[in-house]
C-alpha cells in the first residue's frame, strides 16, 4: 500500500522537483523573460499595453494546458515558467511607465498580492509546500504566486538599477548576495523552507534580469549591446540544454520504493 501510494504520488505530481537545476533553470528562465519581454515591447515596438495583451494571452493558454496536464511534463512546466517571468517583465513595465506609480510603489503593490495569494493558500490548505503538488486548485494558486513572485523580482531589479542607480552586475551582485544569505539560514537556522523557497524564487527573478539587461543594454549604460532576439535565443538554448540534462539526471536517480 505505501509503495502504491508514493508511485500514485509521483506520476500525479504536477511541478518540478526543486533541485540545484531547477534554480539554474529559474534563473535562465528568468534572464529569457527579460530579454523577450523587452523584444516584444521594445525591439518590436508594441509598446507596454499591447506586450501585456500579448504575453498574458500566451500565459493563461500555457498555465491551462499546464494545470489540465495529468502529471508532471518538464518541456510545459519550464515554458510556462518563462512566461511567467516575460509577463512578469511587461507588469513590472506597466506599472512604472505606463502608470507611472514607479517601481517602488510597483513592487510594494506586488508583495501586497503575494501575500495575499500565499494567506488565502494557507487558510484553505493550511500548508504551502511547494512539492509535490497534484490538485488543481493547489496548482492554481502556485502559479498565482509564481507570477506575483516573477512580477515582484523584475520591479526589484529595476529599482536596484532605475531608482539606486547601481550598475547591471553591481545590481546581479546584490540580489546574489541575498541569495547567498538565503542559502545561509536554509543551512545555519531552523527557518521554515516554504518560506526560503519563496525568497529565493523572488530574488533569483532579478538576478536573472539584471544579467539579461547586461547582455542587452547599450555600451554606454554598462551592457553589451546585444540584440535581444540573440540573447534571447542563447538563454533558450542554454535552458534547453540544462532540462535535458535535468530530465536525464532524474531519470538515472528514479527508483521504485519498496
């Protein structure tokens, strides 16, 4: 019976497990969303409204698919992840530009909606474990939480170089620094892991962001000028590759519990 239930458990599960790749990947992910969701808006030149219209459209579709899916599929999983982060780009656009509130305001009104989603997913679960999650309605706010959590980090990364005035690496080094403090207490306290998980997938968004903006800002503003349709398609190929790899590595470990 136990060994029925944890073999039921894995093939129902519907996220990644959270693993060293999955933080490579999230922040691979993460540099993708900034680079694309500046090609859409800028490079494109659709401006900020049609880009949100454009990615949250591409949202929802994946985040259907994904929450309909029976069972964990890595290639859905991860491409939802990135359009979570390239619709997290356009949010945080919107809001300081568009609206004009900033990005200190922005990300003030963001962690007011994470931390709404995170109670009401508290008060009806009473857990917030992010793995294994098989019921839709568990998925649901999961993802509700991952696109405030995206949304939140770009706003952050932006204030550390629009507001702060920090370079792109001086801003990736300290968003690395409170990563670095994060994988500290995860190892030296006793602080709950949901908790770190959540801190650490909000900071490891503006990671990724600020490096995206380094590869693709001008010379002048400390970047390196590249176009954002080619470093958008080396961070593809380099999440590509590293899935590949994840997915293999998980198939070599999986074993049947007796």
């Amino acid at each position: 019976m136990i060994t029925y239930y944890f073999s039921c458990e894995k093939e129902m599960n519907k996220v990644a497990k959270v693993t060293i790749f999955f933080w490579i990947m999230k922040i691979i992910a993460t540099t993708l969303g900034e680079t694309a969701g500046d090609f859409i808006s800028m490079s494109l030149g659709l401006g900020y409204y049609v880009a949100f219209a454009i990615t949250f459209a591409i949202l929802a579709i994946l985040l259907f698919f994904q929450i309909q899916s029976d069972r964990y599929r890595p290639a859905l999983y991860w491409t939802a992840i990135i359009a979570t982060t390239t619709a997290g780009t356009e949010v945080s656009d919107l809001m300081d530009r568009s609206f004009g509130l900033g990005y200190a305001v922005g990300s003030l009104i963001l962690v007011a909606g994470l931390l709404s989603v995170l109670a009401i997913w508290y008060y009806r679960d009473r857990d917030l474990s992010v793995y294994p999650i098989v019921r839709k309605d568990a998925e649901t706010t999961y993802w509700l939480a991952v696109v405030f959590s995206n949304s939140l980090g770009t706003a952050f990364g932006d204030f550390l170089t629009s507001n702060l005035g920090l370079s792109y690496i001086q801003g990736a080094f300290v968003t690395a620094s409170v990563i670095g403090v994060v994988i500290a207490l995860h190892y030296v306290t006793k602080l709950s892991d949901v908790l770190l998980f959540w801190l650490a997938f909000i900071f490891t968004r503006p990671f990724g962001a600020t490096f995206g903006d380094f590869l693709t800002k001008p010379v002048k503003s400390g970047g390196l000028s590249l176009p954002r349709e080619y470093a958008s398609a080396i961070a593809f190929i380099l999440l590509a590759v590293v899935l590949f790899f994840s997915v293999r590595n998980e198939k070599k470990v999986r074993h049947p519990i007796e």
